[in-house]
C-alpha cells in the first residue's frame, strides 16, 4: 500500500488519526492562554476570531497579531504554559491505545513546534513516541533578537497560505491513494484554524460549543460531535473493529 513520500502508510496502518492540538487534545489552547494572560486580552482574541469566521480577516493575520503581543521571551512563556496547560484525561489512554493498535497520530497545528512538544512530553511524562508526528509551525528570531529575551521571538509560519499552515496538505496526498488501498482518515479539531482539514477526511470530530462546529453548521458538513476523547476512543475502537464504517469514497 502507498508509497515511500507516505510515511504514515509505512505499517500500513487500517487508520490514521490526524488531530489539531490546542483546545483538542488540551482542555485550553496554550496560544489563547498565552494571548489573554501575556497578550493583549481576551475580547481583542475574540474579536479576532470572529473577523476571521466572518471572512473579515485572514486567520494567518489574526493570529500572527495575537502572538505579535505576547512580548515575554519565549523559555519564560513554555515555563507558564508547563504550569497552566492540562491534557484531555481521555487523549492519554487514546494514544496508549493508538501505539499498541497501529494508529498514526498526527497533530496538525497552527500553534508552534517547540510548544507542542514540550507540553506533550511533559504531561505525558517521557519523550513522544514514533507513532506521533507534529507537524505544525516553528519560533523564529524577531529583528535578529534572542527568542528568550523580551519581544524576541515570533512565529514562523509553515507554509504562504492564508492559514499560515494548511492543514489540509497534509491530509489530501493520503486521501488521494486508491480508495481500496488506503486507510481510514479521521480528524479531530475544535475551531478556527481546522476548517482546511474539515472537508478532507472520512470522518471529523468536532468539540462541542467550539467554533469548528459553527462552520459545519453553516456549510452543512457532517460531524460527530465529541466532549472529550473518551468519544473519539470509543467510536476509533469501532471504527478498527469494523462495527462503524466511515471510510467514504474519494470526491470526482
């Protein structure tokens, strides 16, 4: 199956789970976190977010500006983020479940590299395993500055979409192998930053009374609404077994 540009497909996997990070597998999103308590505040954040559900603004744009504000260097902002940030109680059983039963996790986020993992391990409490992989955008130096120093650091964004990262590009080339050949693709997310990887999987996963759902409604795009991962286990255990079929056929 597939081909060696696949690597999730390198064990041939029956599923893959690609899944945003903050706000999915945490209960609060690290960058909101850091954007209301270091940043500019959370009604600017918010209002934010709805210029880009509107169309009002770009989410690269938006985004970029929230961090833009968070002006304590960079060690000092994962040493808060270690204290303050909490995983789902159920992701930690799911990816113990995902390594022992061939599930690729791929985390697709418009967050940063370095926080992503640090929180993972962290709260997982030993490096990540090889079954996960963050793809995500990096931290760069701001005007030649050191990014642990005051106003030193800024994102640096994965791609020139006006997402700053399409998470969809991730998915698609695995979405486009033979539909007898592949894997199930799963997504989980919660808002903004997931429309692009909303349409491109067999089945998505939206949190409850988050923006991601908002947009489906307005779309009319299916999903399955999740409170936490203990849904997104239960119907993945499913899933494997055969008792759900999710898997869709490619659109012409």
């Amino acid at each position: 199956m597939g081909s060696n540009n696949l690597p999730y497909l390198k064990k041939n996997p029956k599923i893959i789970f690609f899944t945003d990070f903050d706000g999915t597998i945490t209960l609060e999103d690290s960058n909101d976190y850091m954007t209301d308590n270091l940043g500019y505040g959370q009604e600017k954040r918010k209002q934010g977010n709805r210029d880009v559900l509107e169309n009002k603004a770009t989410f690269r744009d938006s985004f970029r500006e929230m961090l833009d504000s968070v002006k304590i260097p960079f060690n000092e902002c994962l040493d808060i983020l270690r204290e303050k940030m909490r995983l789902d109680p159920h992701f930690v059983e799911f990816y113990y479940w995902a390594k022992e039963n061939n599930v690729p996790i791929v985390v697709l986020s418009s967050g940063m590299v370095p926080v992503i993992q640090t929180l993972l391990e962290t709260l997982l409490g030993h490096p990540i395993d090889d079954h996960l992989t963050i793809v995500a955008n990096q931290v760069e130096s701001r005007d030649g500055k050191d990014i642990n120093t005051p106003g030193g650091w800024q994102i640096k964004y994965h791609d020139d979409t006006h997402f700053g990262h399409d998470k969809s590009l991730e998915i698609k080339p695995y979405a486009a192998v033979p539909f007898h050949e592949r894997p199930t693709l799963l997504y989980a997310g919660d808002g903004v930053s997931d429309f692009s990887a909303a349409t491109e999987t067999d089945l998505l996963f939206a949190k409850a009374g988050r923006d991601l759902i908002t947009w489906c409604e307005r779309g009319g795009m299916p999903y399955t609404v999740f409170e936490d991962w203990s849904t997104i286990l239960a119907t993945t255990k499913d899933i494997l077994s055969g008792k759900i079929i999710a898997k869709k056929e490619q659109k012409e």
